[in-house]
C-alpha cells in the first residue's frame, strides 16, 4: 500500500471515529441533571416562567432540571457565576434584554457573546399604559402631546433597565421626549400609575390587564409584532407605523465551548414545548406568550438588539 493511501485510510478512520464519538456522546447526553441557573428571586416573572420550562421541559430531556435561583446586581450576578461554569451542557442560563441593558450602562462585563444561545422559549409582551384620567385615548394622541411638550408626560420605569430601554426606543422612533420616573419593579410602577402619580408606564399583562378591565388604566399600544388575544383592541406599534417591537423575551444559554451535539440536544428536545398545550397553557396563565425562537433566529434577534441597545446606551444610563 501506497503512502498515500495509507494517509487516505487514517484520515478517513479518524473523522468516521469523530463522527461517531460525537453521536454516541449526543446519545448518552444527558445522564445527569442539567441545572438552570435563573440570575432573579423566586417568584419574579423570569423565576416563574422558566419553573414552567423546567417542569415540562424534563420530560423532553429525559433527565431534571433544576432551578437554581441566583439573584444579584440587576440579574448579572448569577450570569457570572454561569459563565465560568464547565461547558459541558449540564449548565443552562436564563438571559433577556434585562443582559445588553447592564451591559451597555457598565453595570457588568457580561454579555450574552459570552455564551452559546439553546433558543428562547416565552415571550412576555410590552404596553404603553396610561392612567385613564388622561386625555389620552390612542397612541398618537399620547405622542403628539409628549412632542408638543417636551418633558411633561411623566414616564415610569425602571431605569436602566428593560423598561427604560423600551421607553428610549419609543423616543428615538417617534421624537417624543419624557421624564422619567424609577421604580423598582412592575408592580411598583403600575401601582403609581393606578394611584395618578405617574402619567404613563411600560407596563404588561400580568401587572396591568385587571386595571385596564376595571378602567383604571388604558393600554394605547403593544409592541408585541401581533395583536394579543388577551387585548384584542390593542394596535401593535408596528400597525401604528413604527418599526419596534417591545417584549421580554426569555431564553436558554449554555457557556462558550459546550460541544455543539449537546446543544443540538439541548434545543431539539427543548423546542418540543411548543407542541405541548399544558405548557402553553400555563405561560399563557402567567400573562406570557409562547414563541419558540431556535438557536438561529434567537441569536439573530439579540445580535440586532445588541445593535439598538448599543446606540442608545448613553440615554439610559443612570
């Protein structure tokens, strides 16, 4: 035999050995539990909707997969502790747009580059909420006024924050210019707004549908890229005429490294919760959407966010 042959058949030995190194490891992945590290507190809306993702994604996996809450620093604590996890697949970490805001305001070194997406699983749209004792009954009202009277309209956010980023993008789409208002969290927000201290929030269903029904508050507009079924009569921004889409979308990451059969594993077994009606019913239940976003379409999602929070970075840091 040939030199050359020689090289021909070892080479040839090797790959067929990678190739069926790499299958028998996708095929005995998982035989452990596969941690989800959540970086928020129990019972937050993140803590809530990925318990559901947990608790029926386990039957897709075939193996647990425990919340491990790892709260800290606007969600970036837990997320550092993830990112120097082994990337071995048995690690998953749960980011949204909460990630790129810290990020671009210097509240952390962590970026979702840091990371290898799985896919993104719910979706929670966002509202342009108003007190109803405003004057304002559409959108365009709403900014019309706040471009005629350049910081009047008193907004509630939370700042440097996802909220705070919606809001700026709303500005920057429109030339509507507001004054901005911190609050904690959601349901702080909302209840200033319900208590007339605030004019107008970024609020979603779960915080505000109830006032709205009670008509104590008013939704003007969605940013979800639909209508929601829950709020029928809601124009999505994008029917208004401006190209944005305001929601929280949660997904799944691995760290930078783990062996792409395992994430493959990860996001075929994963993806399946969008068939399951008891699981869509229950994130439906926790005022959120479910919208399967593969490991493609997610990461193109966040590469054009990344784009979007980087150019308005210096309007919403504290």
């Amino acid at each position: 035999m040939s030199f050359r042959k020689t090289s021909l058949t070892l080479a040839c030995t090797l790959a067929a050995g990678l190739v069926l190194g790499g299958a028998a490891a996708a095929q005995d992945f998982p035989d452990g539990p596969v941690e989800m590290i959540v970086p928020w507190g129990p019972g937050g809306g993140s803590d809530t909707l990925m318990r559901i993702v947990a608790n029926h994604g386990e039957e897709y996996l075939g193996a647990s997969i425990p919340v491990i809450n790892l709260p800290g620093v606007s969600g970036t604590q837990g997320l550092e502790e993830a990112r120097e996890r082994d990337a071995d697949g048995y690690t998953m970490a749960q980011i949204h747009e909460g990630l790129l805001v810290s990020h671009y305001t210097g509240v952390t070194d962590v970026h979702p580059d840091d990371f290898e997406p799985v896919a993104s699983f719910t979706l929670s749209p966002q509202y342009v909420v108003v007190n109803a004792d405003t004057p304002w009954e559409t959108f365009d009202e709403f900014v019309e006024y706040a471009k005629e009277n350049p910081g009047e309209v008193t907004f509630g956010v939370t700042m440097a924050g996802v909220p705070h980023l919606h809001a700026a993008m709303i500005e920057d789409a429109t030339g509507a210019e507001f004054s901005y208002v911190g609050y904690e969290g959601t349901g702080e927000r909302i209840q200033a707004l319900v208590g007339g201290h605030i004019d107008a929030a970024i609020g979603d269903i779960a915080s505000s549908l109830e006032f709205v029904k009670n008509d104590d508050l008013r939704f003007l507009a969605t940013g979800a890229t639909e209508r929601i079924e829950a709020t029928p009569d809601v124009p999505t921004l994008q029917e208004l005429g401006h190209d944005l889409e305001l929601t929280i979308n949660r997904g799944l990451f691995v760290p930078k490294g783990t062996p792409e059969e395992r994430i493959e594993v990860l996001e075929e077994s994963l993806s399946k919760l969008g068939d399951d009606e008891e699981f869509v019913e229950q994130v439906n239940a926790a005022g959120a959407e479910v919208v399967i976003r593969n490991r493609e379409d997610y990461a193109e999602y966040m590469d054009d966010l990344d784009q979007t929070v980087s150019n308005l970075a210096e309007h919403i840091k504290q």
